[in-house]
C-alpha cells in the first residue's frame, strides 16, 4: 500500500482519482489495503458479520432489521445504535458487524468498549 501511495502526485490529483488510475490489480490492492488500514484503526477487536449473528438469541432486533442498518444511513442522519442487555446475547457483535459494516463503506469508525469509556 504504501510502495502505491507513495508514487500518487499528490499536489496534482486527489488520492481517489489516483487509485482509479492504477491498472486493476494494483487499484484492487490499494483498495484492500485502504480497508486493512481503516479496519486497524477503528480498533476492532475481532472481526464479526451479520450473517453469524444468532437473532434467536435476542428481542428488539430482527435479521430484516438489522440487514436494513447495513446501509448506514444512520450514519448519515447522525443517528446513534444502542445496544444493552446481559451479558452474551451479542451487543458487541452487532456493534462491530456494523461498524465493520460502516468502514466498507469509507467512514472512520472507532471501537470503544463502555467500560473504557467511563
């Protein structure tokens, strides 16, 4: 990734128009390694998807529902998911298969656990 960003002139096109000018294979790196990087940042701390989420184990949220969250457009309407409950019906995994969700999409997103918040 970096041996690709390294060579984009910078000063004469954006990073994005760079990347599309790359030939397939290095803009399909670029891309992954862009993810990689964002994914690193957002400190997950293991990867989670929707589609092993376990809706049986839960009230409040159905699999339509949540498929529907995968979009983040509550993102974009500055909105904010909660979720609470006991322990071990699937809190942080529903919050990081949306974030994972959420940097596919080319938004930052940082994970914090609420006990390291407070």
């Amino acid at each position: 990734m970096k041996a690709i960003v390294s060579g984009c002139p910078e000063k004469e096109m954006g990073l994005d128009h760079y990347v599309t000018s790359l030939n397939p294979h290095d803009s399909t790196m670029a891309i992954i390694g862009s993810l990689f990087n964002a994914a690193y940042r957002a400190h997950f701390p293991v990867t989670k998807q929707l589609e092993t989420f376990d809706f049986g184990r839960v009230k409040g949220i159905g699999k339509s529902e949540a498929v529907n969250l995968l979009d983040c457009r509550w993102v974009d309407t500055k909105q904010n998911l909660l979720f609470f409950g006991p322990p071990g019906i699937g809190k942080t995994h529903l919050a990081i298969a949306f974030g994972q969700a959420a940097v596919e999409k080319g938004y930052k997103v940082c994970f914090e656990r609420v006990t390291n918040l407070i």
